[in-house]
C-alpha cells in the first residue's frame, strides 16, 4: 500500500521533454511528456483506445498523439482527436495527474486530484542558486521499497559498514555521535555531532583536511519521501565549545547539501532522486563534479546492500526482526508513515 | 482459451527435417520433425517414460528415439520399441496431433482429430508458384496475443503512425481511405482505395513512382489466424473511373501479395508466420529480396507496438477501453472469433 | 518437500573461506564461512536486525560482521556486538545449522539439530588419499530437482543415449549389462558388468584399449544425496570366468571412482557435487586431469536433460508416464525416499 494523497517527486525537471517518458509511480504506469507550450504533464501511459502505451507516440501541437492509431490527448488526459471521425466519444479520455514544476523537480499527486495543494510540496530553494549551491543530480533506479531506502537513511551508524572507503570512516564515530532528535508534523529533524573525528576518505579529497575535524550533519526527514542533508566540517575546535553557531557551520571549511528523494516505483522497488550541492567551492565545478561522484559512489553502495536487503524480505518478512538502539530515529520515521498511511486510510473509509 | 478445432500454421515445411524442432502451440510444447518416409509429424513433446522433451532425440528408421533413455515413437506418437524389454506396455504412447502439408506451410489440428478435414485448410497457392510470384517468407516470435496481431492488420489506419517511414506514408491517406467490406462465413473481405495519393517510401524504392498513385489492397481474414492480402499500385488515372478491373489490377506497375498467419503460442504470445510475393518483377531475385526486406522492417515496427500494448493490457485488462469508426472491421472479426470460440464450447458440452 | 533429518553436503570444504558463501539448501538461504579459529559455520544468510544478508559482510576475531549495521555473530548464531549498546537483547541471534568437516565436504544438517549425529555421514576416505586417489572435485548448479539426477543415476542405459560420444558408448552394451542388485537399509548396491563390449571413447583416451574389453561398474546409492561408483575395465579375459576377484578389479588397467552429491537447492533445482578420482595413473596429474574433463563434458550432458525434463515435469506432472524393466533400481530408490520421508514426517506428527 501506498500513501496517495502526497506530492512524490516524477523526475527531474530537465527530463521532461517533448520525449514522452514512460515512468511506473505507486505501481501506476505514468507517461511524462512537455506540450508545446512547455507545460509538463502526466497521463495514464495507456491510450483508451486499444491499449498501446501513449510513450510509443510523439507531442504534436495538439497534445500528444498516439503511436498506434494516432489519437490525441492533451495535459487533462481528453482526447482532441480521433482520425477518421469528428465525434470525439465523451469516454475517450485517459486519467491525468496533477503535476507542479519546482525547484528542479516535476512533483506529482498519485491520489484524490481535489486535495492536491501545491502549497504543501517540500521546498529545496537551493537547487535554483547555482551561484552559491552548484549541484549535479541524478537518479537511481532501486530494486528495493522506498521504505527501506528511508530506513537506511534514518541510521546513519551504517556508514561505517557499508561506505568505509568513502563518505563513511571509522564504524565507531558513527555509533559514538551525538544526536540531538527533533519531531517535526511531517516526519523529523536529527543532527549528528562527529566531533574530533578521523575525516573519512571523501572529506579529505575534498578540501584536503590533515589532521581531526569536527562534523556535523542536519538531516530532515519529511513525509513520505523527502530527506534534506546539510553537511559541515572543519578543524577540530573550529565550532564553539563543542557546538557552532549557524554562521561557524556556514563558514565551515567544508560544506555540502545533499537532496534525496525517494518515489515508490513498485512495493518492492523505488526511485532514487538525489543531488549533491558543492557549498564549499562554488565557482570550482571541478570540486562539485568530485562531490557528485563520490556520492554516488556510496549511494551505489547502499543501492547493493537494499536491494539484497529486499530480496530477504521478500522471502522471509520482517516478522522477528530485533530493532536496537540506534534504531530510535528510523522508527519514529515508520511511526509517522504508519499515521499518514492510516488517515488516508480512515479519510477513504468514510468517503 | 485457444480455439482448437482449427487448422493452425504449425511451421514452414521447410523448416521440418529429421532434425526435431520444438514449438509451443496453443500452450501445448509440440515436437515436430520428418521421418525417414519424408512424412512430417507433430507429437506432445514429452517422452511418456521420464518426461524428457524428445526434441532431444533424434530420427530413426523406427521414428523419433528419446534421448534419454532410447524409446522409440512412430509419426502415430505409439511406441515402437523399449530397450530391455521385447513387450511394448500398451500406455507408452505420447499424444500425436493431425498435421498436413500444404502451399509451403505444416498446418496442425489441435482439437478433437476425429473432427480434423484438411479440405477446410485455407489455400494460398501462389506459395508454390515460383515462376509468377516468387517469395520469401519467415516466421517472427511476437511476446503478444494472436489476436492483437490480427487486430493490428484489420485496423489499416495504424500504417501512417507506426510504418510511416516504411509501407505507411501519410496518415490521412489510410484514414481516409475509401473502405468495401464483405463478410464471410469465417471472417470477412475488405478493399481499401487510396486513389491519387502518395506512394509510401518503399513503393518508390520497389518501381520508382515519381508522382501520385492509385493504391488497392484487397484483404481477407479467414478464422482463426490467416489473412491474405493483395496489393495493386499504378500512376494515377490507371484505373478506370477511380475503381479498377480485375485485368486493371493484374497489369499494375507495382503488384505484390503478402500471406500473414498468426498461430498462438500461448496466452499472451504467438507466432507470425509471413511471406511477400513478388508479382511486379518475377524474373528479379533482388526485387523480391527488397520487398521481403522492407515488409520485415514493417513487420518489426508492428512487433515493437504490439508486444507493448500486451504488456498493458496484461496489466489493466481491455475493460473500458473506446472503439472508434476505423475498428468497424476489427470488431467484425472479433465477432466472428467469439461465435467460433462460443460454437465449440457448446460443442463440447453437448459431448 | 525435502527430506530434513539428514546430513547433505553444503560444500566443498576448499570453498569455506573467511569470504562468506551464500548458498540456498533446501530452500533455506544459508551463510558458509569459517571463522578466524579455522572453524567452518552455517547460519541462516538474513541479519536478525534489518534483514540484510550476512554474506555482504566479512569474518572478525568475534565472528562475522552484518555488512549493513554491523551486529556480529558468533559460529553458534548468536549475536556477540551491537554498536552502540552494551546490553545483547536475547532474541537476537540467527539460526545456526549443524556442520561436520569430514572427507572433503562440509555436510549440513537442515533438520532438528538434537538429531543430527555425526556418525551417519557417509565416508569417502578416498579424497584424503591424493597418493593412491588423487581427485579433481567441482559443483554443478543445475535447474533440475535433485531427484531427477538421482534418477539419472540409477538409470544407466541413459548412457548409450545420452553419452554416447564420451563415458557411454553402444546403447545395447548398458541395455544388455548383467546386473546384480543388493537393497540397502538407505539405498541399493548395483553392479553392472559389460562383458566383451567396446570401449567407450573416454576409456580409450585414457589407456589406450584397443579391442574389446570386460568393463564393471559399482554403485551405491545411500539416502538422500550420495552415490559413490567404482569402475574397472580391463582386456577381455582379464577377469576369472566372467566375473572378478576383488583382487583382478584392483589390478585392472583403467580404475576410477566417481562421487556423486545431490542437494536440493530448490525444490526444482540442486546442487550437483562430484568428483573423479584416478586410480590407474596416480602419479600423473594430466591422467587425473583428462578424466576430470572428460566427466564433466558427460555431466554437462546430463545436466542439459535433466534441465529440459524437469521443464516439462512442472508444467504436466508426473502423472500417467510408464515405468519400464530398466527402471528397477531407480524404482527402488525412491521408494526408499519416500519411507524415509513418511517416516520424518510421522515423527513430526507424534512430537
């Protein structure tokens, strides 16, 4: 089961061009496509008339034209054309989905059109200034739940396991970190403190820190598929007696955001849309285009360990597993969901 | 369900020699080979000893020698011979299926044998007649239903969107074309005339029209899963007053027939067996080389649509999806094909 | 369903490494490893935390290390470290299966520990002996249940067929064998002589024969997955009066043994284990390795028709195929399977 009633990131703004792209969300075939007039739109990937996936067809001046046997749809889903007919049957229409293009994402509302409020997409202002907050982004396809891909970054002690050689370092100082938990209405806020710490490999090829540093990572969760991550570190003693004020971290020697969106695909498999902003060398684009690799170098590291994850689960279930105790902020995450997932649920029953 | 009291195309007789040759046919696994006598033969591919496939064995004086364990089975499917032991057990036989061999094609009975007449097989002569209309021909694996094949070539419209660059040309030609139709006892007639239109790209490479054209083509789908066509093209004004006699049509510059026989292999797949009859330059080997070539490009662009449209409709099911004008032949075989289906299943529950 | 209460071979004992081997046994996802005291171990391939395989993880003094979160596992299953918690919860632990490292193999109980004895395991003493015995070793996945190997097995006169070019030879030579018989407590002993018969090709390659030869093959089957087999083949006459001493046997030209290892990965899929050991060049590899090679390209041939037979075993069943003379032993053992199954499963049902 899905939770319906919310935004979930469709693509990247910039994949959506007058290409259709076919793309499965919340286990419905979505065609993605722009119409002439640069608005982005989402259908059923289903034309009512024989069947044929619409993303086999191209975008004409009237919408988007069947590849089979020609009809025409434009963004609402209607038909504007049948060959060989002037009548267009009133049933000749595929389901469309409310659609908003922001901040570099096209977000899409898989649930009841009348509750979609573009007021409550999550906001990410940072990928519109490359001026100060260059990035590169991309996505993943996962062959695991986006559930799981949350899990994994609600605990975060698996980056001494699964990243050691890159974003990661020593297990200890993962297990060892402060963290101060903050609920939020939608999900919740955690930093971590790693202070004087060993920097892990990224870090070190990133501003070339030589000895210990103290760092900090303020993590965001918002339901049900948003993570926002600002990452700092510098020398050690860099921030105020062991903590740091806003203007420390942001004048920190290194300084990263990172954006992590997760769209179920499948119950078993999701869409990774992630991105990595440079904060720390802006007008270097050599230094974001290290940052984006090396990312993508551990998020292919978690993308192993999931999907086999999956795979068990699949078989054997989560029934007896033991959670411990770095496990606090993960399930105060599975608790929103569950919340969510039961007042769309109720919401629908009394309909 | 398949409609079984029907001869199917089996395989090109050329494709059955002494070495046996697998083939799922209406969800049955079928060997099919020749024995020794030259006679071919179609048995359940299944040794009735341990249940290997016998298209692992080979042909013998006898017939067909598992090879497992070496038992030997005539074109009867009854056992002829059991190493280590003189007496046959009276159950070791494996299910034969009528076939017979006509016009270049092995067609097969997989219904009730005892209602198997070969003088309902459909006949297209011009296979054997090499001199005036030499062929080739192939048979291409489609990961779609017979019937969305047959559907595909009784909706002609669909040739100006997915063959445009091919066989297609304009799509307001087909929509527009002026349309005869027949019925028959098992399917239906139907002549399509573009009159003063424009020749699609591979009847220019065939005979080099420089400007408009008259066009014909005559179809007929006879049930389950055969459909002949004949097609006629000339300048324009080459047929009398906008239509054409039949002595019109046999003196056209470009005249070529194709064979289309859709055999299923399973629910959601079939097998599509063709051939392009040169009628326009019989003496020209290349000619006819070009024309098969070209129908095959065609031919792969229907697969491509097909296959996907199957996938849907595995998916979302054809409940609720629109007909429109230009299914009115479609719908007409559909027709035909559900009182067959209907007719054999009360057959049956009369039995 | 799988017999449980038995000792199956899980591996090769070279394959037991500190890299953990993921294996499926009996359609249990298993773990093989041995931990840094040389002790090999099974556990259940699934961390009793988030669910993530053990295999992605690596072999620590404690034990071995969950790739994911890092909680350690000792040999016995049970959880020894969870970072970030002194205290061990009690349920945290994995299954542990049984294991016994003994003549090349490491054998696994899948069944009630408190039963499994070690002194039932079959012995092959014959791979510790590399001076008189030296042997190459392999596994073989096959898509195939292992019952259908061991079928393969008690069934010889599939060498005429299916090996023709290699170990087989003359079909009527396995048709017309002389064969004795002895029923077992778990099995059968059969011996096949092949008196004045052709050498198969392997058999000439090896020593050379050059006429006909008196050929004697061994075989045991015991319960549920091994059959160890001794060949002999000698000059015609070699043997005293169309039999042979133990002593005649032992002194033949060509003598090798073959052990066979069938367990059950899935229920329509095993693992094969075998290896050829070379008694009558011991002390030249390249004998060893041709009869290595030699065997596995009969094997493959096995594999391949087994594989397409167990094709059509699940999709029509066992149902209605017909037993024949050469059939005996193989008859006989799976009526041994299935007291052995009936006897578990009673046992179960009283406990």
């Amino acid at each position: 089961m899905f939770i319906r009633n919310a935004w979930y990131i469709a693509a990247w703004a910039d994949e959506i061009t007058d290409r259709p792209l076919p793309r499965r969300i919340c286990n419905e075939p979505v065609v993605l496509f722009r119409d002439t007039g640069g608005h982005a739109a989402a259908l059923l990937d289903m034309c009512c008339h024989r069947g044929a996936p619409l993303h086999l067809g191209r975008v004409s001046e009237q919408g988007l034209v069947c590849g089979y046997h020609g009809l025409v749809f434009d963004r609402s889903g209607r038909c504007v054309h049948v060959p060989g007919q002037e009548q267009i049957p009133d049933r000749a229409r595929v389901r469309a989905f409310p659609v908003v293009e922001q901040d570099a994402f096209l977000w899409i509302w898989m649930g009841d059109p009348a509750k979609a409020d573009p007021e409550s997409i999550v906001r990410f202002p940072w990928h519109n200034d490359a001026a100060h907050w260059p990035h590169r982004h991309t996505v993943y396809p996962i062959k695991g739940a986006a559930m799981q891909m949350i899990d994994n970054l609600m605990d975060l002690t698996h980056l001494g396991y699964v990243h050691a050689s890159t974003i990661g370092g020593n297990p200890m100082t993962h297990v060892a970190a402060k963290m101060d938990v903050e609920r939020t209405p939608l999900g919740l806020k955690f930093t971590r403190w790693m202070l004087n710490s060993v920097p892990p490999p990224t870090y070190v090829k990133a501003v070339g820190f030589q000895g210990r540093i103290d760092r900090v990572q303020k993590f965001e969760f918002i339901a049900p598929g948003c993570i926002t991550q600002f990452t700092s570190a510098d020398e050690v003693g860099a921030y105020r007696s062991g903590a740091a004020t806003q203007e420390e971290l942001e004048n920190s020697k290194l300084r990263f955001r990172l954006f992590h969106g997760l769209t179920p695909e499948t119950e078993t498999s999701c869409f990774y849309f992630w991105s990595a902003l440079n904060g720390f060398r802006p007008e270097d684009s050599a230094a974001t285009d290290m940052l984006f690799a090396e990312t993508g170098r551990a998020f292919n590291e978690d993308r192993a360990v999931v999907e086999a994850q999956q795979a068990r689960l699949d078989e054997l279930g989560e029934a007896g597993l033991v959670d411990i105790r770095t496990d606090a902020a993960r399930l105060h995450m599975r608790r929103t969901m569950e919340r969510l997932a039961a007042e769309e649920a109720q919401a629908l029953a009394a309909e």
